[in-house]
C-alpha cells in the first residue's frame, strides 16, 4: 500500500511537473505571441505617427501654399479689376473718340466738298490756262505771219501809193488839159443849136 501510494506521488509530481512545463511553455508562447503582437503594433505605430507626421507637414506645407495662393489670387484678382477699369475706361474712349470721328466727318463734309470744287476750278484753271497757251501760241504765230507778210506787202502797198499819187496828179493834168481844150473850141466852132422841147408843136390832146 505503502509502495503504491509512492508510486502515486510520484506519478502525480510528475504529473503535475508535466502539466507545470506545459503551462510555463504555453504561457510562453502566449508571451511571446504578444511580445511580438506589440511589437508588430509599435512597428505599425511608428509607421502611423510618421505618417500622421508627414500628413501634419504635408497639411501645414497645404495650408501655407494655400495662404500663398490665396494672397496671389487675391493679387490676381486685384490686378484684374484694375485691367478691367482701364479696359472699361478704353472702352469709353473708344466710344467718345468714334463719336467725335463721326463730328469731324459731319465738319468734314463742306470742307471736302470745297477741296472738289477747288480741284474742279483748279482743273478748269489748268484748262484755261493750256487753251490761253494754245491761243498765245496761235497769235504769236499769226503775229509772226502777218509781220512776214507785212514786210513783204509794205514795199508793193509803199509803191501803190506812189503810183496813185502819180495818177492822181495825172488826172488833175488831164482834166486841167481838158477844160483848156474844151474851152478852145469853143472858140473855135460855132455855137451849137438847142435842141426843141420834147412834144413841141404836137396838137394837145384832147380831155
């Protein structure tokens, strides 16, 4: 009894050992399960802080390109309102100066009217002037003409004269001979019988 009571003890020590060294070895996977889980989740954490990290810098880098951006459209917009009232400006400009363009035409209008009617005279003015050209050019011929003609009629028309004259003289000679002649017959010759009256001695006709 005495001996299987022993081997009782000794079987449960053992027992109890066996059991003891699964535990401890349980346990120690269990350890080191969760060593290596916590250790998987601060890899993972220092993974995230770096990451939340870099989205930090990230959003702080956004923030201040946005700040920058911000400023630059606002710049922007600025400088566009001020392209916008120059342009409204040129704009109302434009329109004054198309206005005013559209006056001078209307003033314009008499005064192109009166450069036509100086060019027309000025044409007629040119006109007359190359006609009294032609003309002057025809008298100066006709001058020239008539002077040549002149020279050469003068002497014939100077003789003419002479020759008249001398005629003339001539026929004063000869009417004085006449009258001499005409008054030395009658000298001479007896005087002549009148003639009767036309129908002298004719009975009167009857009423």
């Amino acid at each position: 009894m005495a001996s299987l009571a022993l081997c009782a003890c000794l079987l449960g020590g053992c027992a109890a050992e066996r059991e003891t060294t699964l535990l401890r070895a349980a346990r120690q996977r269990e350890v080191g399960e969760l060593r290596a889980e916590r250790h998987r989740l601060q890899q993972e954490m220092g993974v995230l802080t770096r990451t939340v990290g870099e989205q930090e810098a990230a959003l702080a880098l956004a923030r201040r390109q946005d700040i920058a951006t911000g400023a630059e459209l606002r710049t922007a917009l600025v400088s566009l309102e001020y392209e916008l009232g120059r342009l409204q400006r040129a704009e109302q400009d434009l329109a004054a100066t198309r206005a005013r363009a559209q006056q001078i035409e209307v003033e314009l209008a008499p005064l192109r009217a009166l450069e036509a009617t100086l060019r027309d005279q000025e044409r007629l003015q040119a006109e007359a002037a190359a006609k009294l050209a032609t003309l002057q050019a025809e008298v100066e011929t006709a001058s020239k003409q008539a002077a040549a003609q002149e020279a050469e009629l003068l002497p014939r028309l100077q003789a003419l004269v002479g020759k008249l004259a001398a005629l003339k003289q001539l026929g004063v000679t000869l009417t004085a001979a006449e009258a001499e002649i005409g008054k030395a017959l009658a000298a001479v010759l007896p005087p002549t019988p009148a003639a009767p009256a036309p129908n002298a001695g004719a009975p009167e006709p009857k009423k």
